[in-house]
C-alpha cells in the first residue's frame, strides 16, 4: 500500500484538518463563551415567577410578623417574640433578594449581602433560606389553635 492511496480514514483526517482551524476554534471558543454565560445568568437569577411568589412570601412574613411580635410581646411570650422578630428579618432579607426587579433596593445593600452571604447568589441558596425559613415558621405555630381549626373543619363537614 502506497502514501499516496486514499482511505476512507485519510479522507475523514482531511476533511477534520479543514475544520481544526484557528477561525473556527475562535467561534467555537465565542460561542461557548456566550452559552456558558447564559446558563450562570440563569442558574443565578431563576425563573421570574418564583421570584415573584418569593417576594409576596417575604412580604406576607414582613406583616404577619410585625402583627405577630406585638401580640406575643403583650403576653409576654419573649421567646417567641424573638422568633417572631428573626422572621421579620428573614422576611426583609427575602424581599431584598428578590425585589430587584421590581423595587428600588440600594445597589450598596445587594452588594454587601452578596459579599457576606455568598450562597443567596445562585437558586440552590436561596431555596436552602427558604427551607430554614418554612422550617422556623412551622416551629412557631400554635398546635392548640391548629387542632381547633382541624376540629372546626372536621365539625363544619
């Protein structure tokens, strides 16, 4: 067998020696790049409508709890007064996160919770603050008041 003989391997080398140029590794290497920045954007940012549900939770929490702290410091309930004030707290840092886009959140105060709590910055963290926050809030309600409300149900059926 000769050099010169053409094979079906050295017409497919041919034709890779063709598409292997710089020009095309450049494009490769643009496109790539563009993609790669996409997908952080979106692992970053998250779909739009569970932000939105995210912020009406975080304001809910906001109210709820500034309703809540009041009554529980009249009676004199200071432990979960305190609770009751972490959950304002964690329901301001909520409408901090993902407010952005629809209020007008100093760029300062986004800044220094993104430096200090590196882990709000992707989807993953956020969802891991609002497991803690669901878990603190269940640990707040009032099991007396939850077995009368299923006993007002099992009644009213």
């Amino acid at each position: 067998m000769s050099t010169s003989e053409s094979t079906p391997l050295s017409a497919v080398a041919a034709q890779a020696t063709g598409l292997l140029t710089k020009e095309n590794a450049g494009k490769a290497a643009e496109y790539l790049k563009g993609r790669a920045e996409t997908m952080s954007k979106a692992v970053r940012s998250g779909d739009t409508s569970i932000r939105a549900l995210a912020l009406v939770g975080g304001i809910a929490m906001v109210v709820t709890g500034v309703l809540n702290v009041l009554g529980r410091i009249i009676v004199i309930h200071l432990v979960s007064a305190l609770l009751t004030i972490y959950t304002i707290i964690f329901g301001l840092l909520v409408i901090l996160l993902e407010g952005k886009q629809w209020l007008p959140i100093p760029k300062n105060i986004d800044a220094n919770i993104r430096k200090y709590a590196l882990f709000l910055e992707f989807v993953w963290g956020r969802g891991c603050l609002y497991f803690f926050i669901g878990s603190l809030q269940v640990s707040m309600v009032c099991y007396i008041f939850l077995c009368n409300s299923v006993l007002s149900l099992i009644y009213f059926l």
